[in-house]
C-alpha cells in the first residue's frame, strides 16, 4: 500500500504519519510520500517504511507540477490533506493581500493539488480531507469569517466532485473530518492565544482518522463532525480499537 500525507510534517498530519508508522504492519504499507515544506521533525521519525518526501509549497504550481511527476499514475492507495491555514482577525479591517494568501492556499492550491494527484490515485483509492477546525461553516463567526469562507469553498468543492467520481470512479471513496479545535500550535501562528488544554489531542483525530479509513467498503462516513465537549478528558490518548 502507498500513501501520501500532505501536511506530514506538523500537526495533525504528522500525527497521522507516525500512528502510520507504528500500525505494527497492519497496513501493509510499502511507501509513504509525505508533502510539505519544512521536514525536521519527519527527519527525527524511525522506520523500515520507506518514506519520499516531497518539498512542495503547494501555492507554487511548478513546485506541484514536479511533485506530480516523482509519482507514478495509478500508484496510491490512500490521500490525506491536512495543509491549511488559520486566521482571526477583525472582518472589516481585512486588507486583499491577507484575502487572497488565504483564498490561495485554503481553496484554489488544495484544489490544485487534488485535481493534480486524482490521476497519481488507484481506481479504489481512498481520500480523506481534514477541513478544518471550524466545525459550522453555515453561520459567520466573530473573528473567523475568511477562515470560514476559504473552507467553505473548498469543502462545497470537494462534495461536487464526490458526486462526479460516484459516476466515474464508483470504487473511489472520498471523505472529510470536520475536527473542532487539536492540540497543536496552529493557533498560536494564527495570532490566537487561546487555551488547548481541552481539546481533543492529535493522537485522537488521528485515530479516528484511522477508524474512517478501515471501515468496510459498504459502510462509509462521507463527513464525520466532531466536537470538543470542554471536558478534560480522562485519559489523554485515544488508543486505536477503542471505538
């Protein structure tokens, strides 16, 4: 089996590498391609699996045209996205080039990069798409308008072409995750210095992430919504085979 994580080399993408890694061969997995700019903590992980990174901004369409060409068609099994930006900030003092570095990456380069790996997918491949920590995109939000509204696109996106591959590629399966707020400092970059301490982990989205993908064929969560309940959590980890 092939993967490739894009945004496996922080937050939740890289969560999901190393559960990957550690899945004790339940897998199988022969290669995983991991997609992003910075790899220090990839280049910290061990394992037999081999793993081709890929250093790609994916808002550089020539950096995407060369990473679409180290992958051969019809080779991965599996596609998971989880590169995405975040933003708080006043709506009415929002400047274009903040609209638009946000529009560029969170919609029109996510698109680019899935429609550039559909045909690097098996016929049966499986995609799963984090969108983002903003669980309701049907109403606005105080501070986090353009980072629903980027999501929005690109998750409007996504259902149309679920619909186009059931007629095309009805083997294919196409998901998204919808997690509240993850422990990771996606905040923190985003100017947002609020507390994480009970939010979900990134060992348990990924987990769950995990759960999505192993379901049988004819059982599929096309869009799993998940809340924090502001509860700590008793035990911090949720381990794999507790569902």
């Amino acid at each position: 089996m092939n993967l490739l994580i894009a945004g496996g080399t922080d937050g939740l993408g890289l969560g999901f590498l190393k559960l990957m890694i550690n899945s004790g061969g339940k897998w199988n997995i022969n290669k995983i391609y991991v997609l992003g700019r910075h790899f220090t903590q990839v280049d910290q992980l061990r394992t037999s699996i081999e793993i081709v990174r890929l250093k790609c901004d994916i808002t550089d369409n020539d950096q995407l045209m060369s990473v679409f060409e180290t992958i051969s068609d019809g080779s991965l099994d599996v596609f998971i996205n989880t590169i995405g930006s975040f933003i708080k900030d006043q709506e009415s003092t929002l400047n274009p080039m903040v609209v638009k570095t946000h529009f560029d990456l969170n919609a029109s380069a996510n698109i680019n990069l899935l429609v550039g790996l559909l045909p690097k997918l098996k016929s049966d491949a499986q995609l799963l798409i984090c969108l983002s920590s903003l669980c309701d995109y049907l109403q606005g939000r105080l501070g986090y308008g353009l980072q629903g509204a980027t999501k929005v696109a690109y998750k409007y996106y996504l259902e149309s072409l679920a619909l186009e591959l059931k007629n095309t590629s009805p083997e294919m399966r196409i998901m998204t995750i919808n997690p509240s707020g993850i422990q990771t400092q996606i905040f923190k970059k985003g100017n947002d210095n609020r507390s994480t301490v009970n939010y979900a982990t990134v060992e348990q989205i990924a987990a769950i992430m995990e759960f999505q993908l192993l379901l049988p064929r004819n059982l599929t969560i096309p869009h799993l919504v998940i809340y924090n309940t502001g509860v700590p959590p008793v035990n911090p980890t949720l381990h794999r085979g507790a569902f």
